[in-house]
C-alpha cells in the first residue's frame, strides 16, 4: 500500500495545486481591498497541498528503507545489503526521487508562504499563490504522466540494481536537497515577482516580503554548490574543484542571478529603486534554475553529475520551460512599463555600485550560459567542441577583476550620491594591498599571470570587506551590516584558495614498487603497501602510504581503488592530509607488469579555503537574513505604535549597508 499512498497523495495534491492556481487567479477579479469570494481558497488549498506532497515523499522514503522491490525506482536504485545511508539517500540519487523532493519543497515552501505571511495585499498574495500553483501543477503534471516515483513492476525483482557507486557517499545527503532547496526557494521568488508585477506592487513593501526568500536560496545554493564542489573533488579523484562541467555550470548560473537579485531586492526594500530591474531577475534566476533542470534530465549531456533520462522526459521539461519562462518574459515586457520608475540615485553612490556590479554578474552569467549551450548547438549539427576551462577563465575574468574592485569599495560610498573623494584613503589601501601581492609574487616566481591577479585581488577584497567595520562602535553594528562583511570576506577567502591552488599545485605521477620513495613539495611519500579490502558491497586495492613534512613524524594515508559489485563499476578513493597550509591528496592506479604501482600525489597549497570561504559567505547570509528579519519585526511593531516610531525603523533599515557584489 505504500505506493499506492504515495500516488494517491500526488494525485491529491495536483488537484489543490489547480485549485490553488484558480482561486489565486480570481482575486485579480476583485477591486482592491475588496476580495473575490472566490480567491477565499488559495491558501488552504497550499497548506493542504503542501502536506500531501510531503506526505508522497515520505511514502517513497519509507519504500527505499525496506528495499520494496516491488516499486520498479527501488528495484533500480537500491540493493538489500545496501547500507541503510544510501538506501536513505538513494531516495533522490535518481531522476523520479530527485523530482518527488523538488515538488516537495515546491510545495511546502508554498504552503509556508500561505500560512504565515500577512503583509502582501490579498490581490496580490492570490496572484502570487496563482503562479505558484500554475508552476507546481507542471511539475506534478511532469512527476504523474512520465516519471511516476511509485510505478509498480509486473513482478518483484529478486534483487535490486543497486546505487550509482559514485553517489555512494555521503555528499549525496547534503549537495542535491539544499541545491534544490535553494531551485524552490527561487520559484517562490518569481512566483512573488510576477504576482507583484500582474498587481503593479513593486514596492518596497513587496521587497521586504521577497528578500528573506532570496537571501534563503542563495544561501541553501551557496552551500550546495560549495558542498558539491568539495564532494567531486574528493570522490572522482582527479584533483580539480571545479572543471565548468555543464551541470556543474547548470548550478552555478542560478546562483549568478540569485546573487544579482539578492542585492537588487536590497537596494528596493531599502531605497525604493531598481523596481524593473529587480522583477526582471526574479524572472530570470527561476529561468536559470529551470534551464539547469532541463540541461541535467533532458539526456542532452553525458555527465557524471546527470540524470540518463530520455528525450521525452526531456522534451516534456522544455515545454514547461519555453510555458513558464516564455509567459513570465511576454507577461513582463507587456507589464513592465507600468512599474513605476522609483527613486533616482547617482552614479557615485552604493546604488550605483550595485548597479555595476550586477551588470557585471549578468555578463559573467551570459558567458557562462554560452559556453555551455554553445556544445550542444554545434553538436545539433554533427560539430563537436569542447568548452572549457581556456574559454571560461579568461572570459569571465574581463567581467570579474572590475567586480571584485568595486566590490571593495562600494559598500563604503553612501546612498543616493556620494562623491568618491570622501573614501580616498580606503581606495588607496586597497589598490596598494592589490598592486604590493601582485609585485611580490611576480618577483618571487615564474606563475601564471591569471592565479596571481586572483591572489591580488583576494588580499585586496579581504582588506576591503572590513573596511565598513573601520571606526564604528562594533557592539553597535547591525547584524545585517555583519553578514554583508563576512559574506565579502569569505568571497576574499575563496579566491585565495583559487589563487593558490591554481599557482602553486605540485603534482607527481609516478610508479612505485613497495617500500620505494617520491618526494611532492616538503613531503616525502613512501609507499609501504598495498593490499586488498572489502567493504559492505565493495572490494578494493588499498594502498598505505606513509608521508612525512621535513623528517617529521609519518601520517598513514590509504587511497583506494574499488570495485562495487551492484552496479558493476570501478571508482578512485582519494586520500587526504590536511594542514593549515594546504592539503595533499594521493589516488592509487594501476599494477605495472614489473610490480610498481602507480601513485598520484598533489600538494595543494591552501586549497581548504576555497570551501572554508564558501561556507563564510552563506553563513554571512544566514546573519543577512537574521538581521533583516530583525528589522521588519521591528518596522511591523512599529507599525502599531505611531508614524514617529516608523520613520525610526525605516531610517534604521536604510543605514544597514547593502552587499555591493
């Protein structure tokens, strides 16, 4: 019955999603503050359409922790003596699974939304649940009509398939939820933007009901994209963090927009400008998120990181893709002129500073964008090309090195207008840490010029992102204020990390017999032995390496190479030493004839700061969110208590330094 259930939920569910599209559309039939009596059933038909959906979701998980053999996506994904982990998370290691937990939260984050907020106007909260129950009718459409998680197979499989061994780990548990966490958290800000632009209620108002959602989905795909990149790096066993793969690239694009959004939502919450321009990228970071579904399930990419899945799901996901983002685009250029312009602001001014640096991400995102269609066009005509690493570096460092500059300094310029001279000092620190790094580096060594503008820059961002603290009485600082510093200095952190990796990598391939010797940088890395292991659905060659930093006592690292036996396949376990300055990482390959064995060995200076950076950023906007959050608690109890009291709290929020990414 479980998969009966689950089916029975989903059915239910898709039913109150076109409720809820319906209703929400009637209360565009009402005059404001005079609601259509119709419009009366948005919201409980998300609140109940959220329970369903979750109650689907736990339907399926239930049947992959009994390995139900019956329910053909168990059979193909799961195996009985699969570790109760992975049969857990083999939930959504699969397209169906991956699809059941987006509608999920599709739908919760919905049900959430009509539940709990109060400050829109009702025409426009109708018009916004509108769109979003139009939008999870697609996806529940797509989920019962050709990609059923509970479809039962004629006969029980004796056994099951088993899990992708490369999704064997437990980055499976963390990289895809919060990624398609943070896709969610997107479609409820376009489903905002739209229902604020059919209602002509861009405002301010509107931006503070919409920014705890973006600040929410750029910080879940902040840490899913961190999250992932460290998950490759470690599990495919080639060395890289990141290689611009086109679903790598699939989240990365979202990410680009949401950052772009994030900021602009700030300036109109707290300014009242950027009012189109921050509709037209709600519209576009929930393009980007559907693009990223079609690129990774379509079949049109051979991806470690992709879904087999064939050209009629695919087929069905560009249909909904051209409906939803096609509609949203035709709705906005026929809207948009009616949006009120909002206040004018300088050139010279922290709006202007975002203004600038937004452009900057939308060209980055443009080139990203290219670059991973680009294959795909020219296969369409049996050309083959390959886009990567050569294209994507230079070409978004044009648009980057800029960013990053007025990144520094932006968040010091003052609203409205501002004249540049007032933070001379500030500049001239930061274009001297710039010019110092880049002079010392290039004097000490022979580096490649692109790492070494990177490690500039980094130096330069960090000095730059504690600037806005400088003089300030810091018990005194709004939380918001401490968010947008640690997001900017963990930006700093990252591309340090970069920079490093990319200049100064050592890397050693060699064929060692047992008890022979390689020396990597200041490690000595002897290769005592190599003998096979078994695991719970594994057998592997393990090699023990010991390594030792200038004669220092030897660390025991163990790198595998393993071969699971359902599915069939073969896989690289890196090993890894961590220090404070870096990590070395080693992988075992091949038995020569005469008995050596190859050994891979990098010393990656001060890689680890890549992900420790990612992490500060979403934690920085974690503290975004909480301060925010604190402000508009704040402005609504005002709101009770007198006009005097409010203008307080406005002049508050408007003092909180905005991100100038």
């Amino acid at each position: 019955m479980i998969a009966e259930i689950g089916l029975a939920a989903l059915w239910l569910a898709a039913a109150l999603a076109a409720l809820q599209m319906v209703s929400g559309a009637f209360a565009l039939k009402g005059a404001e503050g005079v609601p259509n009596p119709l419009a009366i059933y948005a919201r409980p038909a998300a609140v109940i359409q959220a329970g369903l959906a979750v109650l689907a979701f736990m339907m399926l998980l239930w049947a992959f922790a009994i390995t139900d053999l019956s329910i053909k996506l168990v059979a193909t994904n799961s195996h009985s003596m699969k570790p109760m982990t992975y049969k857990l998370t083999g939930t959504w290691g699969n397209h169906e699974g991956s699809m059941l937990l987006w509608v999920g939260v599709l739908a919760l984050s919905g049900g959430l939304l009509a539940a709990f907020e109060r400050r829109l106007p009702e025409r426009t909260m109708g018009a916004t649940l509108a769109v979003q129950g139009f939008v999870g009718l697609g996806f529940y459409a797509f989920l019962l009509l050709s990609s059923n998680p509970f479809e039962r197979l004629p006969v029980p499989a004796v056994e099951g398939v088993g899990l992708n061994p490369l999704l064997q780990d437990i980055g499976l548990a963390i990289h895809p939820p919060t990624l398609y966490a943070g896709y969610v958290g997107l479609s409820v800000a376009f489903s905002l933007a739209m229902g604020a632009l059919l209602t002509n209620q861009v405002n301010p108002s509107f931006a503070r009901v919409l920014r705890p959602w973006v600040l929410g989905a750029w910080v879940l795909l902040t840490f899913g994209i961190t999250a992932g990149s460290y998950w490759a790096y470690y599990e495919l066993g080639w060395g890289g963090w990141w290689f611009w793969d086109p679903v790598e690239n699939a989240s990365f694009m979202p990410w680009l927009a949401a950052t772009a959004l994030m900021h602009s939502v700030s300036v109109l919450a707290a300014r009242d400008a950027l009012r189109t321009w921050t509709i037209m990228l709600g519209v576009l970071a929930f393009s980007m998120s559907m693009l990223g579904t079609f690129l990774v399930r379509s079949g049109v990419l051979t991806s470690v990181h992709a879904f087999a899945v064939d050209p009629e799901r695919g087929s069905f996901i560009l249909a909904l893709l051209l409906l939803y983002i096609g509609g949203a685009f035709t709705i906005f250029a026929l809207r948009a002129g009616a949006v009120s312009e909002g206040k004018r602001f300088s050139a010279t001014s922290r709006e202007g500073a975002l203004v600038f640096n937004n452009v900057m991400l939308s060209a980055i995102l443009a080139i990203v964008l290219l670059g991973t269609l680009y294959p795909l066009l020219t296969e369409a005509f049996d050309v083959r090309v390959s886009v990567g690493p050569p294209y994507f570096n230079p070409a978004s460092a044009i648009f980057a090195v800029p960013m990053f500059l007025v990144m520094a300094v932006g968040p010091l310029l003052r609203w409205k207008e501002d004249k540049p001279a007032r933070i001379q000092f500030e500049v001239a620190l930061v274009a001297a840490v710039l010019i110092a790094v880049i002079s010392l580096v290039t004097i000490l060594g022979d580096y490649p010029f692109l790492p070494v503008l990177g490690l500039g820059l980094a130096l330069a961002l960090g000095v730059g992102a504690l600037l806005p603290l400088r003089g300030r009485k810091l018990s005194r600082v709004p939380v918001a204020t401490y968010g947008m510093v640690l997001a900017h200095f963990g930006v700093a952190v990252s591309l340090f990390g970069m920079a490093c990796e990319g200049a100064f990598t050592q890397e050693r391939l060699a064929a060692i017999a047992p008890g022979g010797t390689e020396q990597v940088g200041d490690f000595a890395v002897k290769l005592e032995s190599v003998t096979p292991v078994a695991g719970p659905n594994w057998t592997a060659i393990e090699a023990r390496i010991a390594v030792s930093r200038d004669g220092a006592e030897p660390v025991i690292l163990s790198p595998q190479a393993r071969n699971f036996w359902s599915p069939a396949q073969a896989t690289s376990e890196s090993a890894l030493l961590t220090r404070w300055d870096g990590q070395l990482y080693a992988v075992i390959g091949n038995q020569a004839e005469d008995g050596r064995w190859q050994i891979r060995v990098w010393w990656k200076p001060f890689v680890t700061f890549i992900w420790y950076g990612g992490l500060l950023i979403a934690f920085g906007g974690v503290l975004a969110i909480v301060g925010r959050v604190r402000v508009d608690v704040k402005r609504r109890k005002a709101a009770d208590m007198g006009d005097a009291r409010r203008a307080d709290i406005e002049a508050l929020d408007a003092a909180a330094p905005v991100p100038a990414e």
